[in-house]
C-alpha cells in the first residue's frame, strides 16, 4: 500500500476516496523512565529510551491506519499526518491518519 504525506501522487489519479482513516494509541511513561529523562534533561543529550518508545508508537499507529484503509478497500493512504499531544503529564496519544483512496497510474 503506497503512503505517502503529498496531496497528489505524480504519475497517479485517484479513482475513489474512502475517507479519512486514521491509527491510533495511547501510551504512558512508567515513573522510572520519567525519572530517568528528567535526569538525563538536566545533563543535555538524547533520550534514548523516549525515542525508541516514539519510534515504535509511530509504527504501530501507522500498522493501526494501514489496517483500517485495507478494510475499506484502499490501496493508497494520501495526506498522511502524526499527530502527538500529551494527556496529563504522563500519558501521550499519538495518532496518525490520511485520506484512504484507490489509485491506478495515470
């Protein structure tokens, strides 16, 4: 299935619109981790174990989204945007979501 963020596909039309499709999760941080981040903050530099969380949360909600736009009958999600807000001081919703379409080459 072809993702992509670009309004248009070049060399592509798009056939049918199935509407917006989106993944999403909702994660907490466990209180070591927070507690570990905040020292580490304090001395500057990556946060390893925060990015690693990000990275995977990303590819689940966009695993989330595929599904949902497979379901429809979609082989193309176009417009595709994250979305990540914090809910309270421990819990982030990270969400991603697009325009599920059918596509065939122009």
């Amino acid at each position: 299935m072809l993702v992509t963020t670009m309004n248009d596909v070049p060399g592509y039309r798009v056939t049918r619109v199935y509407g917006e499709v989106m993944g999403l999760t909702v994660r907490s941080r466990n209180i070591g981790s927070q507690f570990g981040a905040g020292l580490k903050a304090l001395a500057g530099g990556e946060l390893k174990g925060m990015t690693k969380n990000l990275y995977e949360s990303r590819r689940e909600v966009v695993d989330r989204m595929l599904a949902e736009a497979r379901a429809l009958g979609a082989n193309a999600v176009v417009a595709m945007r994250f979305d990540t807000s914090e809910l309270g001081q421990t819990w982030t919703e990270i969400c991603a979501y697009g325009t599920a379409a059918s596509i065939e080459p122009a």
